[in-house]
C-alpha cells in the first residue's frame, strides 16, 4: 500500500488547481499543497468555478482524495505581534475562504514571530487573532506548524503549539503540521522518533497530526537555521525520513517534501519525482542530483 506522500506544486493563473493536480501526478504523487498565490505579497486572483470543477473530476479519476490536499497560508501573515493586526486577520480569513471554495479543509499557518515581545506575549496575540479568525462552523481546519526557532519565531517547543490550541475558542478547528527539518532544527532527535510521537500525543494528542512535511535539514540539530536539503542528502538522513513517512501511526496523514530544487539558474529542477519514488519503495536512491539533473535535460531537449 502507497503512503500519502506528495509535495509543493504550482498554483498558476492560467489552471489553478487543475495545474497543481497535474503537477502532482507528474511526480506520481498521491496528495499535494500549494499556495493559492504567491506567499510574500497580497496578490490573489479570482477562484475560478470551472477550472476546480475539473481539478476534482481529475482527482476523483486518479484516487487523490481531496480530504488529503493541503493549503499553506503565506508568509507574510504574522500573527504573534500586533503591528498590521487587521490585515493580518483579515487576510488569513480570506485565505481560509478560498481553501473552502476549493474543496480543501488543511490549511498550514505558521505561528508568526513575536518580534521581541517575548513567547509568552506572542502566543496571546496569536490566540487573541485565530479568535477572530476561526468560525464556529467553517470546515477548514487551521494547521500551526512545528517551527525551527529562528529569530523571535513562535511554535519550535511542542509546549507552545498546545497553549495557543488551549486558548482557542472552536479548538475543534485546529490542529499541528510537523516538519521534519524544523523539529531538527529546533532540537528535537529524530532518530527517536517513536518516543516524539509518544512525546506529541501526551502534549498535544495525535489526533491533531494532521499534516507532516518532510523535509532534510542542512543544519545541525538545535541549530534554530530552517534550510532544507533534499531527502538524504542532509544531517538528518534517509533512514530516519523514510521511517517518518512509513510510520503506521501516520499512515492516514499526509506527508508533503518541500525540499529545495536541483541545479542552478535556469537550470532548477523539481526533485519530487524521484525523491516520492525512493521514499514510496523505502531504497535510498543515491544519485539522486544526477538523475534528475538527467531526466529533466532531456526532456527539456525534447
């Protein structure tokens, strides 16, 4: 049985959601997430009825489930600190209106830096926002992802995922993403990862798993740096990865690779093919540049 294991696609103005599935069966994938613009800037275009029509028709044909399809809100978004505080409400509450639109109910937010206020101050602030921002019936369930601790980030201790999850009203509307490199990063050893699960559901509870990214890190651990490598190429390595994505007690969430393209310039290439297919058959592929290096070349001569 295949894991749910996909990666970052496009979101482009032309296809919307229906480039994004095709981009995702092109790197044989079986979920995915996207951005619903770009993440540094306001700029949205309209949703178009027709074109996710026909995302979900092609979906349903090809046994992606859309239940397991993923939004990440943009970056910009800061909730932790109080300086464009409407904007930033009413900006992830538009953004969680177009995941619904869509037909997508996991939406990835990061928890925001609190700018020097101090941790304890910005996850008031962050509770005090998703207040406003979380509905008592909406569908869309707001995932906080595990952060490295870089800067004044909020979110790389378990401990403060959970008390912004106690302080929210409709609690039933939110839940945790993990990223691998960020729990590296942060200091968590993945090398005992059956004791992090076991960590997770005393803290947090499992059931509020609801989205992974995987993720090798560049760093070492605690190092509070958040830059990803591609899988096994990094300090955290292949075993430990693919232990993540095969775990059976994840087996129902979906795992999303954000790792970083390969090559240079114009020539960048997407490594999810080959990164889904060594994870989805558990052998390391260890000329994983070169082959996609390879594959993308000549295809592009084609």
């Amino acid at each position: 049985m295949k894991e749910l294991l996909g990666s970052h696609v496009s979101f482009s103005k032309d296809k919307q959601m229906l480039g994004s599935v095709i981009e995702a069966l092109s790197y044989h994938a079986n979920t995915f997430m996207f951005y619903t613009g770009a993440p540094q800037n306001t700029t949205r275009i309209p949703i178009d009825k027709d074109l996710t029509v026909l995302a979900h028709n092609l979906m349903d044909k090809e046994n992606i489930n859309i239940e397991n399809v993923v939004i990440h809100a943009p970056y910009i978004i800061n909730l932790a600190n109080p300086k464009n505080f409407d904007f930033n409400v009413s900006f992830l509450k538009e953004e969680i209106k177009r995941a619904s639109s869509l037909g997508i109910k996991r939406i990835v937010l990061h928890p925001g830096s609190h700018v020097g206020l101090g941790i304890q101050e910005g996850i008031k602030n962050i509770i005090n926002a998703l207040n406003q921002v979380i509905e008592e019936k909406q569908e869309v369930i707001v995932c906080l992802e595990t952060m490295a601790g870089k800067g004044s980030e909020v979110g790389s201790k378990l401990e403060e995922l959970k008390a912004i999850i106690d302080g929210i009203k409709y609690s039933d509307k939110i839940a945790v993403c993990i990223d691998t490199c960020h729990l590296h990063d942060a200091g968590y050893d993945l090398k005992e990862f059956d004791s992090f699960l076991e960590e997770f559901d005393k803290v947090i509870g499992l059931s509020k798993l609801l989205v992974v990214h995987v993720n090798d890190s560049k760093n070492v651990i605690s190092s509070h740096k958040d830059r990803h490598e591609n899988i096994g190429y990094g300090m955290i390595g292949y075993n430990i990865l693919s232990k993540v994505v095969h775990h059976p007690r994840l087996k129902d969430v979906p795992k999303i690779l954000e790792t970083p393209y390969i090559g240079e310039g114009k020539d960048k290439y997407p490594p999810y093919l080959f990164e889904i297919e060594m994870l989805q058959s558990n052998t390391i592929n260890e000329s994983l540049i070169e082959d996609v290096t390879s594959y993308y070349k000549a295809h592009k001569n084609k």
